[in-house]
C-alpha cells in the first residue's frame, strides 16, 4: 500500500490524458492511488464533466475495499503541510481542558477510521467537493499531551501557517478549547469574524477551576481578543441545567444570538439557517460544530452530554444552511471514542466534516 503512496506522480501521468477538457470527468481513484489501477473505462459515466484541472479523488470502495489501506480523513492523500491546498482536515487530538469525561484525544483518529464510509459525491445537495477544491488529510498538530497552554501556542502557529498559505481548515477535534487558538490565527488573517456555533453548552464560562482556558471558556476568551464581530454570532442547540437561572445571559449581552434547544424541537431548522445567512452577510465566518449539540441518543461517545439535544437530521440541516456563507474554517470537537462502543459519534463526526466540506466556498453542485 506505502509503494502506492511513492507512485503518486507516476500515476499522476499515466491518467492525466482522462482529466482533460475535451476528455470526461470519472472517478477514477487512480488520481490518488495506483492500486486502483484495475478500475475499467466502460465503467466510468462519460456524461459527467470534466473541469480540466487535477483534484485529489478518494479511491473508491467499488474497487478498493474500505478496510484497506492506512486511515486517512475519506482516504484522501495525505501530506505534510497545506501547500498548494484549497481545503485540508487537520487534527488535534487533545482532551487536557475538558471537565468531565476525557477520551477526545483520540477523536482525529477514529473519524478517520469511520470515515471510510464517505463516498465522492453528496447526495443530497450533488456537491461535487473532489470536483471542485483540492483537498487533503495533512495529518495531526504536534499538541503537548502536559501543558494546555503550550498546546494552544503550538495550535495557533500550525493554523496560522495553514491559514498562510490560502487553505480552509476542516478541523477533527480534539476538546472545544481548541476553538479559542484556531480563532486566534483565523482573526490574525480575517479579521473578526462571523460565528456559527452548535452546542450544547454555550463554552463563555470566565473562570473554571481557577482556570482561564478549558473546553468550557474558548468563546469568552475570543470576545476578550476582539476575535469575533459579535453581531454575527448565532449559538445553536444549547441547554442543560446551569449554575445560574439564565446561563445565556453572557452571550447576549455581547450581542449573540442564542438559539435554545426548546426552540429547535419538533421542526426543520431551514427556516432558522435562512436568518442566520442573513445575519452573517457577506463577511468570514467560522463554524464551530460540538458532537454534544446532539442528542445523547444519537452520539454517546462525548465529554459532556446533555439530553433532549438536536437530531442528526437538523445538525445537517444548520451545515447545509451555511451554503452561501463566507467560510473561511470549520471545526467537529469533543468526540470521545472510548464512550463510543457502536463507533456511531465518530461516524456521525465524519459525515458532518463531510458536509462541512460541501457547503465551502467555490464548491461545485451537479
């Protein structure tokens, strides 16, 4: 499989003639892998196009089975940094600021394994994100499992390097603590920016513990550093018991919008994504998406989970609103795999990144 990876740009040459204008557009995983080198012509549909430039094509399961092969984020190529990338998945596996339940250090890694069961092309929207972006896996940041303060150094200057050189970062978390760095470095580059935030808690504590950074304070610190622009803030799916009776009261004195789960029950959240477009305008935005926004029902593996959440229908339904937005980075957190036993949080993970993916900016739609 390793001698696949070093075949790369071989392969590269001997299928370039079938990623021409005037040629056909397949899914040939070839692009990628020359494994799949066994893939037949007649079974490529020639009605689909052909955009004439290269993109990074994930193999497909017709042909390479999905057990196969070293975990990367949908068996993208993985390489070292986001040189020559429109959009990257990026891990951080660390879980040193949570409260409660620990275990999302290993959240990057089995998004990966789940993640195997993503194919090329979005069904319900037709995006065609391998048609229209060139994406890859550019692994892991070299967190520090003992300092968390040193951990979110090391995070800001890898963002910023990635930010640097013109990528998306579709991050695979790894605790909510790592929002606040992220932000930093997107800030840096951007401006303060717009937020679409989907939780369960609303993560603007001050003090915790005697401490100032945790999975529970990441927003809070970012309004301090003048990170966001406040009025295009929207946080979705939150609730809970609380140590006051308005835990929100925060989020709205600064200008958020707070959106409680007791309002999101029984309905499509469409008509609520359609005001949150309207809210962010055509300015940067960051979409910040917590596992725990969902029902424990439906994704058990996480830190700290609260009943009566979101369902998996509605947290596609707030990633496909954003369509249209100004993304400029993503993030999934707080995945715990050792709560995990069905493998369902984590595959559920992967399918939002996925459709994080979809709604980027300059993304094709069939």
């Amino acid at each position: 499989m390793l001698s696949c990876w070093r075949n790369l740009n071989a392969t590269r040459a001997i299928i370039s003639p079938c990623y021409t204008a005037a040629g056909f557009f397949s899914l040939q995983p070839q692009q990628t892998l020359s494994l799949c080198s066994d893939r037949r012509v007649s079974r490529v549909n020639p009605n689909r196009k052909c955009s004439g430039k290269r993109y990074n094509v994930p193999p497909s399961a017709e042909f390479v089975a999905r057990v196969s092969g070293i975990p990367t984020m949908a068996k993208l190529p993985y390489q070292e940094t986001a040189d020559g990338l429109d959009a990257a998945f990026v891990g951080v596996p660390i879980d040193t600021g949570t409260s409660n339940r620990p275990g999302a250090r290993f959240g990057p890694r089995q998004i990966r394994v789940e993640s195997a069961m993503l194919r090329a092309y979005n069904s319900g929207t037709r995006a065609a994100p391998y048609e229209s972006l060139m994406v890859a896996d550019i692994g892991d940041v070299n967190v520090n499992v003992y300092d968390l303060k040193d951990t979110c150094k090391r995070i800001m200057e890898a963002y910023r390097k990635i930010l640097a050189t013109g990528c998306i970062p579709l991050t695979m978390g790894g605790d909510h603590t790592i929002a606040y760095p992220i932000l930093q470095a997107v800030a840096e580059k951007y401006g303060p920016v717009g937020l679409v935030h989907v939780d369960a808690h609303a993560d603007t504590s001050d003090v915790v513990l005697g401490e100032k950074i945790g999975h529970g304070t990441p927003f809070r610190r970012c309004v301090e550093e003048g990170l966001l622009d406040c009025k295009r803030v929207v946080q979705i799916g939150l609730r809970g018991s609380g140590y006051s009776a308005d835990s929100y009261e925060w989020s709205r004195a600064q200008g958020f919008r707070v959106v409680q789960v007791e309002e999101c029950w029984f309905k499509s959240l469409a008509p609520l994504m359609a005001e949150v477009r309207a809210q962010m305008g055509s300015g940067p935005v960051y979409l910040s998406f917590d596992i725990d926004a969902l029902d424990p029902g439906f994704a058990p593996g996480t830190g700290t989970p609260e009943i009566a959440g979101l369902t998996p229908i509605q947290g596609v339904e707030i990633i496909r609103g954003c369509r249209g937005l100004n993304l400029v980075g993503c993030d999934l957190v707080e995945v715990s795999p050792p709560y995990d036993t069905t493998g369902n949080t984590a595959l559920t993970g992967a399918n939002l990144l996925f459709e994080m993916l979809c709604v980027l900016p300059k993304m094709k739609y069939y």
